[in-house]
C-alpha cells in the first residue's frame, strides 16, 4: 500500500507574487530582473515563471553590504 503525501508548502516554488512580497519589490522590478540577467535565479514551468526559496534566498546572502543612498 502507497500512501501519497502532500508536497509540504515550504518545499513549493513560489511565485513572482511571492518573490516580490519576500524582497518588497514591485512584480514589474522582478521581471525587469530577469529580462536582463539580473535578480534570483527563475525557472519556467510552462507560461509561468517560479523561484525556488532557497535560490533567492542565497541570491539576497550574497548581495553586497552596505548603506544605502
């Protein structure tokens, strides 16, 4: 007997809705990202773009420090 487990919500892809409400940046910010290589790693699944948590995460860790202007 197999039983079937629910990918856990933390394990999901977000969403650029989601990417853009954990940095506080406009979706549009996002998108200009990716369109110039800039920003988190994305993925596309289909017609969608997704993230995975931890690649932007580690994207925001390796931002440089400092005061902003």
């Amino acid at each position: 007997m197999t039983t079937d487990k629910a990918t856990p919500i933390t394990d999901r892809l977000w969403t650029v809705q989601d990417v853009s409400a954990f940095l506080g940046v406009p979706v549009g910010t996002l998108y200009a990202w990716r369109s110039t290589g800039k920003g988190p790693d994305a993925r596309r699944i289909g017609k969608y773009v997704r993230y995975r948590p931890d690649d932007v995460r580690a994207w925001v860790a390796a931002l440089p420090v400092g005061v902003a202007s």
